[in-house]
DNA sequence: ACGACATACATGTCGTGACATGAAAAGGAG
DNA sequence: CTCCTTTTCATGTCACGACATGTATGTCGT
C-alpha cells in the first residue's frame, strides 16, 4: 500500500474515532457533534445568521446549515428571528437553555481535549497542524476553520 | 482555541477534502468513495464474505457493509453467492464488469495519492502516520486498516 | 438429539453531508 | 419605478455511517 494511501485511510480513521468519542461524550447531553458545534458557534459568535453560521461550520460545507438549526431549534436550545432590515436572514440566538448546554458542551469538549493532548504528548504537533493546515487551505472545510480563528481573534469572548 | 481544538477541526477537515476530491475523480466512473473502497477490497482480497469485508472497510465500521454492497450489486459490480459449508454467509466476487471498474479506480487513487504526495513533500509523514496510528489503535476503523494492511502483507496481490 | 448461545446477514431508524432546486426578498441598472 | 440579478434560506434527494433489532443458521454443552 502506498504511503499516501496509508495516510488517506489513517486521515479517515483518525476523523472515525474522534467523532466516536465525541459521540458517546456527547450523548451526556443529548447532542451530536454537528449539533454541538454549531451550538458553540452560536454561543461565541452570535447572535449570527444562518449564512454566518454555515460560513464557520466545519462539520457541513452544504449550501447552509438550515437542517442543523432546525434540530437545535426543536430541542429548545436556539431560536430563530427572523432580522429587522433584511428578512430574508434569519437571526440565531442561544435560549437560555442553550446557553446552559453550551457550557456543558465546553466543558466535554475540554475532556476530549486533554485526551487528545494525552495523545499527542511526544509528537511534533506543530508539524502536524502545519501539514493539515497547509492541505484544507482554500478547501470549504479548511476555509470554515479559517473564518472561525479570525473571528475569534477579532473578539476573543 | 486550544491547540487540540484546531487539531480536531484540521483532521475532520482533512477528511472531508480528500473526500470531496475522490468524489469528483470518481464522479467519472459513477463510484462513491464508500463504494470503491469496497470494490477494491473484494477486487484485492475476494471472494470475501460480507463480515470480512466489513473487517477490512475503514469508511464503514457499522454492524456491516450490507447496504453498500446493495449498490454495487445493483450497478452489476458484485455478486453475492450464498456459501456452500455455510448458508448464513454470502461469498462477494466481482463481475467482469466489476474487475474493470476495480482497475479504473486504482487508477483514480493514484492520482489522488500523486497529488498527495506532492502535498506531503517537505513534511515528515513518518512521524504524521505513527502519530494517527497510535491514536487509531485499538479504533474500529484503525482496526480495519490494520486488518487489510495485514492481508496484503499475508497475500501480496 | 436438543436447547442455549453465538454468528452472519438484512433491515429499520436517525442524523448527517453534499448537491440541486425553488421561493422570497434585496439590490442595481435603465 | 421595473426588470434583472443576487443573496438568503428552506427543502427534495441520495448515499452514507452508526446503532438497534430480527431472522436464519451454526455450534456447543449436556
């Protein structure tokens, strides 16, 4: 098998095992991975519109992250308003539940976190992120990640 | 953002690239990346019961790959023969049809691989591999890769 | 031989992901 | 103002992935 194909498969595993992990963490609180992230975007960033939102989601480059909302919508975690001077947007916003269950996905998040430090105690992480980093440039998924850095540097809440 | 925050982010990025890619290429031959891991794997490896396959799928760690060999039955790809000294099982074998497409996709990964090899020059993949490895260890998915780089090994085809 | 258990596969269900399409609203050129 | 284009969002469709369950078939202890 050659090199690059390992690497391709070990890529893939590696995003497997991650979301499995998060997965049994996760269901603690009754959310997925897609749902939890887009629940921490909103709780950093918003209030945000859709469009925003599908712009720093990494787990869904679709057209817009619509289906997503509508389950956290449903769970009575966000609430969708639809925007003063364009009506066509549609303004997210945590309810205070989901305020509360973004602490709680924060917080299982950093469990993960420290797992995967654990992991990659010994290893050159910075060539690691350089690599991968250097790969997902210009990709919609790399480019999402990219969006969310800046504006966390922007306004570090 | 944490260091393994972004690290997580990167590699679902990563995944989801190389997949969109692959996606595109395939889009030639009418083959999803789930279905042409799976046909070169029976291709390599074949005849292969439905269980064997699904030890060896790094895309597909459910209970088994039944649906996916649904499609490449339907697409004249497949067949499924039941087993002779056990009736439960169903023996995987490419049709003609499907020993071609098989070689049409090996073509189409090493063009992917090129293209990842090109990407990957100048950075250390050894110490990339051993670190996804280690954290696939022990993961379904590393599990399955494992299996087929064992294969391969045993039966250099 | 027989009953309990294990294995192989198929299938129902849910939540993505990716893509295409359609409706509603905003913006811009004449 | 009017037509045309663009933007925003919702929704239909398809193929996963992951999990649970059900059925048929083997296997094994007794």
């Amino acid at each position: 098998m050659r090199t690059a194909e390992q690497l391709r498969y070990l890529i893939l595993a590696a995003q497997r095992e991650g979301n499995r992990q998060l997965t049994v963490l996760l269901s603690a609180i009754g959310l997925t991975p897609a749902q939890s992230e887009a629940l921490r975007i909103i709780a950093d960033h918003g209030p945000l519109a859709l469009r925003e939102l599908g712009d720093m989601l990494v787990c869904d480059t679709g057209t817009n992250p619509s289906r997503i909302v509508d389950r956290l919508v449903a769970a009575g975690l966000v609430e969708r308003t639809s925007s003063e001077h364009d009506r066509r947007q549609v303004k997210l916003t945590l309810t205070p539940t989901g305020q509360d269950k973004a602490l709680r996905v924060a917080e299982i998040e950093n469990q993960l976190y420290d797992l995967l430090d654990d992991a990659t105690a010994g290893t050159d992480v910075g060539a690691l992120i350089a690599f991968l980093d250097g790969f997902t440039r210009q990709s919609p998924a790399g480019t999402a990640l990219a969006n969310r850095l800046a504006a966390e540097k922007k306004q570090p809440d």
